[in-house]
C-alpha cells in the first residue's frame, strides 16, 4: 500500500483597507475557488490539473481568518505561490500570511489551536482601530507582526 504524502499549509488572511467583509460571502467553496483561479492563471491548465487532485481546504475560520490547505508533497511551493499571487477576494483586498508548514494534520490541529488562541485573545484586546502616524493600524490582524512574544499590553502602551 503506497501512503500519499500530504502538505499542510495553515495560513491567515489579513484584509487590507476593510477591517472585516461580510462573513457570510466568505466560505471554503469561494476560498477553493479562488485558489484554483490563482492556479490557472499563474501555472496555466497543466498546473492548475496537477494541484487540483490534492487540493483540499480541510478547516477554516471566518472570524480568525485562518484556513488550513492539504496539497500533495510534491505541488506543495506552486499551490503556496499561487496562494501568495492572490491580492483580492470577491473584489476585497487581501493578504496572505502562512504561518504553519506541516507534514501531518495532528501537528496542524495543534498548531491551529495555539494561532486561534492568540488572535481571539487580540480580538477581545482591541476591537477599534488605533491611529498611528496618520495610518490606521488593526491590531486584531497583525498578532504575527505586531504583538510577536511581547506583551499586548506593553504593546498597546508604546504604540498609544
């Protein structure tokens, strides 16, 4: 019995100029959809086929923001690249952040766990934008740039 070597990309989705879109427009099918567009157009038909047997968007948060994708070992860089290529959903800017590179979902779902944690725990901290230096900066979509291994409180003083 031949074991089908899997790739588990957990990735964030950071919306630009919006703080948050409609959650009930944004689901797995339009985010697969989207992807498989992403394919297409930068890796053709040939790419988008050979992705597409593996391509599976195992979990996925509205509130967070965070997805998880399962792809084949092999085609694992193109479908993040194709990923990263994406600058818009459902004509609404975004961003994507990977955050998680694994090889089996058990390490994902931890790892899943530990993200979700941190952005709620931001969620709760900040709901407001704060203004800095005449841009606005969204706490709640920058756990992984901002408030990394220091203090949010600490933060949020010397941002303020």
């Amino acid at each position: 019995m031949v074991v089908f070597k899997r790739r588990f990309l957990l990735m964030e989705i950071i919306w630009l100029g919006t703080p948050w879109p409609d959650l009930a427009t944004l689901t797995p099918a339009v985010l697969t959809s989207t992807i498989q567009k992403s394919l297409e157009v930068n890796f053709g038909e040939h790419g988008l086929s050979s992705c597409l047997q593996s391509l599976h968007v195992k979990y996925f948060n509205q509130v967070t923001g965070l997805f998880l994708v399962q792809c084949s070992r092999e085609e694992f860089r193109k479908l993040w690249c194709a990923i990263t290529f994406i600058s818009d959903i459902r004509n609404l800017p975004v961003l994507f952040n990977l955050l998680d590179l694994s090889g089996n979902i058990r390490t994902s779902r931890k790892t899943i766990a530990k993200f979700e944690q941190e952005k709620l725990r931001l969620l709760k901290l900040q709901p407001e934008p704060l203004t800095l230096h005449s841009e606005t900066v969204y706490v709640r979509i920058c756990p992984s740039l901002i408030l990394r291994d220091v203090g949010a409180s600490e933060n949020l003083a010397k941002i303020r």
